[in-house]
C-alpha cells in the first residue's frame, strides 16, 4: 500500500509541530510521533496492535533541525511503507532516523540558524530602515519562500528516495551558501549602523551617525573581548546618555 | 484591551517562535511591527524592532542549547514604548526627541525579560517530561491517537507565558519610563544619544553572532562605507 497525497500533505502539515512539546528526554520525538500518525493510522488501519508498535517506535529519541526534519519524515513514511508491506524490519525506520538526524541537524543548523535568518534578519532592518514596513515584509517573504520551499523539497524527496535523500541535500550546496550568507549579513550590520544613526531622530543626523558608529565598533571591540551581551549594551546606553549630559554641561545646549 | 492585544500576540509569538513553523514571524523586526500595528503605533514598533533584531541576531535554538526568549524581550519592550508614548504625548510632549528617549528607557527595563523568557521556557521543558509520560501510558492503553495528540498541549505553556508576562512587563517598564521622563524632561536629548549608540551596538552585536572568520573586515568595510554615505547625505539635507 502507498500512502495518499492528502495523507502524506496532513503528515507534513503536522511536521510544522515538530517542537511544539520538545521534552528533555525524548526532544522532539512527541512532535515526530505526531507528525507520522496519519500515515501510521492508513497503513495500520485494521490492526491496532501493528499500530501502536509503529507509534511506539517513532517515540524513541529525536532531534534535528525542524526544517531538515522534513527529509527524515518523508524517508520514515517510505520506510513505513515497507514495513506495512512486510518488506522490510521495522528496525530499519529507527535506523534511518538515528542515522539521519545528527547530519540533518548540522547541516540545517548551519545554513538556516546561522546564515539564512541571520541574513534575512538583517536585511528586514536593513529594508525597514530604507522603505519602512514593506522592507520587512518583502524580507519575510523571501525567508518563508526559501524555508517553505526546501521543507517541502526535502519533505517529497525523503519519501521518494528514502536513504538516497543524502545525496539530493549534499547537491543543494546549503555549506558554501551559509559561508556567502555570513559575510553579506556582516556587510549588512555595518550598513544598518550608519542608517540607525541617521535615523535615531537625534538632531543634527551627522551626530547621530557618529554615535552611532561609534557605539558599532566600541561595541564590537568589547563582544570581540568576551563582553557579555546584556550588560555591554547597558554600558552602550549609559556612554551614550553621559557623554551627551557632558556636551550639553559643557555647550550649555541640547 | 491595549493589554489583551499585547498578551495575545506575544503568546501567539511564542508558540511561533519554536512550537509551530518557526517562519521568523516572532523575530524582533517582525513582532515589533506586529505588536505596535495591534497597538495602534506600528511606527514606535519598527523603530525598536530593527535594533531588537541586530541586538539578538544570535539568538538561535541550536540543539538542547536555549537562547535568550527575544521574542517575549520585545513584547515587552515595544508594549512600554508604545504605552509610555502615549503617556507623554497625552502630557504634550511631542517632536523627534521623545521617542528614541523614551525606547533606549524600555529597552533598558524591557531586556532582562527576555531571561526571564528564558527561564519559562526551561519551565515549559520540564512541563512536556510530564507530557511525554502521559504519551507513554496513553499508548499503553491502546491510544494511540490520544497519544499522537498530547504533543499539541506543549504549545500551552509558551502562550499562557506571552499572554501574562507581556502585558504585565510592558505595563510596569511602560509607567516606570514615562514617569521618569514627565519629572526630568531635560533628559530627552542625551537619552536620543543613548539610543543612537544602543543601535550602533546592537548592530555589532548582530555582527558578532555571525560565526565567520571574514565577517567582521565585512562589518567594518560596511559601516565606514555606511557612515561616509549617511554623512554626507545628512550634511547635504540640511539636517546635518
């Protein structure tokens, strides 16, 4: 038996739940077990004891980036199916999700966390700052067309191929993307600094460009040292606050 | 009611941000634009946004690891910007100063609730252990739809989280700032320093996150070119 197109759309469209109870224990495998359960309930349909062996199975140990996820949902339901065949031990679905997942994770964290969001987070600034509120909606846009696209990519793929999913995501080239990804959204930050400076509603602008800039490579000189987040941005406000109390002491203006 | 919108939409983000799709709609860019159009001041609400955003651009969930909860930190910064906004310009206080005073305020009062959006969190963690044993004796019972289900309660705890300590965050951060500002007016100006600075640090902090060897030449290369254009366009306008 193969699984239903509307089967198969409601087990990815519970996938976008993966999180939704992550637990310490199991991590994401509440969010797994839910996401399989269409697919196990058609192919178990009329033995509930096959059934619950399969639910049980997929309540093991799981965590991976929610996005790459998808790929080991879609070769899970391909592995399901054998099994439900007779065509295969049901150990070989566990095998392919413990095999899969720690890989996926890497390869998900490292272009989605740290160079997709990253570099799309600084553009919607980046956007906001030149054209207001569209700058951030065309950012969302573009994020969400790239995410939802390759979710539902490796989501078919995994279910078409099984374990030859692997090669389609080594083809996908997400490493060498995520290194050009970093680089522009650095590129970005810097430019977003002078724009805030120009935008801080200080007056004159020219001043609170140099502040501004001044707060950006302060700033990045102190993260560089170890500087924790939150208290050097308290140390920013503060420098900020008191220089401009000194200058105004001093010119008797502001 | 302004209370309830706040609640709702930060819960709402919370569920977002790592329950459901995580489609970076309870980013800080975003949920600040989001949270001040609900408020009725989507233009106080992007202006503390795009700093928020750079500020916690390194705010990831990778692995077991937990970043700081920015989405709750901006709920609450964005709700006492707006709420002390409308404070002070009930008071009559008006023009370009009042607003980056009264956001370098609530993003001082505002930020440490996102730690303590943290801590929830490993609150909720905790919580769905429980959960996962319910699923387990559900299964044992022969439920396995039951079972299936029980993942869908895990969203609860995130958004009652949002929909409490939003609103009281931004209620109390909101009061402290406008009655801080109503008693030193004088303070507007250097305050609007203390934010320009702020967001030239948040920026570097955004930066930072970026874990590439060549990022910060990038950074710097940017910001002069950055500083040379916006120079010279506000000396050019008239502003400068």
């Amino acid at each position: 038996m193969t699984l239903s197109r509307s089967t198969l759309a409601h087990c990815f469209f519970r996938s976008l739940f993966l999180q939704a109870a992550w637990n310490r224990r199991g991590m994401q495998n509440l969010g797994f077990a839910y996401a399989v359960d269409p697919a196990l309930r058609a192919l178990y349909a009329g033995d509930p004891e096959r059934r619950r062996a399969a639910m049980e199975r997929h309540l093991g140990f799981f965590n991976c980036h929610p996005y790459t996820a998808a790929a080991i949902l879609g070769g899970a339901l391909h592995h399901e199916e054998k099994v439900a065949a007779g065509q295969e031990r049901p150990r070989e679905v566990e095998i392919y999700k413990s095999t899969l997942q720690g890989p996926l994770a890497a390869i998900g964290d490292g272009f989605f966390w740290t160079a997709l969001r990253p570099f799309v987070g600084a553009l919607a600034a980046l956007g906001a700052l030149a054209i207001g509120w569209p700058g951030v909606v065309l950012a969302l846009t573009l994020y969400n067309a790239i995410h939802l696209s390759l979710r539902m990519t490796l989501f078919r793929a995994g279910y078409r191929q099984g374990d030859a999913v692997i090669g389609d995501i080594a083809r996908l080239g997400l490493p060498a993307a995520a290194a050009r990804l970093r680089v522009a959204a650095a590129a970005l930050c810097g430019l977003c600094a002078a724009l805030l400076g120009a935008r801080s509603g200080v007056v004159p602008h020219s001043a609170g460009i140099l502040f501004a800039v001044l707060g950006a490579a302060g700033g990045h000189l102190a993260l560089s040292r170890g500087a924790r987040l939150l208290p050097a941005a308290y140390a920013a406000m503060a420098a900020g606050t008191a220089t401009a109390l000194a200058a105004s002491r001093l010119h008797g203006r502001f | 009611m302004t209370y309830l919108v706040l609640g709702v939409v930060a819960g709402l983000a919370a569920v977002e941000r790592k329950g459901f799709l995580q489609a970076m709609l309870a980013r800080p860019v975003v949920l600040g634009t989001l949270a001040g159009l609900a408020l009725g001041d989507p233009v106080a609400g992007l202006f503390v946004g795009v700093p928020l955003e750079l500020l916690w651009l390194g705010a990831v969930n990778l692995g077991a690891s937990l970043p700081v909860h920015e989405a709750l930190g901006t709920a609450v910064i964005t709700g006492a910007t707006v709420i002390a906004a409308r404070a002070l310009a009930a008071a009559g206080f008006t023009g370009p100063a009042v607003l980056p005073a009264i956001a370098v305020l609530s993003v001082a009062l505002g930020a440490p609730m996102a730690l303590v959006g943290r801590s929830a969190e490993r609150m909720a963690e905790r919580w769905n252990d429980r959960l996962l044993e319910r699923a387990h004796e559900a299964l044992a019972t022969g439920s396995s739809a039951g079972m299936a289900q029980v993942n869908l309660l895990g969203l609860a705890l995130p958004f009652g989280v949002g929909l409490v300590l939003a609103p009281a965050g931004a209620a109390i951060a909101g009061s402290i700032v406008s009655a801080l500002l109503l008693r030193a007016p004088a303070a507007l100006g250097p305050l609007g320093m203390g934010w320009a600075v702020f967001a030239g640090f948040a920026c570097a902090s955004g930066a930072r996150a970026l874990r590439d060897l060549r990022a910060p030449v990038y950074f710097h290369a940017a910001l002069a070119a950055g500083a040379l254009l916006a120079g010279s366009a506000a000396l050019a306008g008239g502003g400068g």
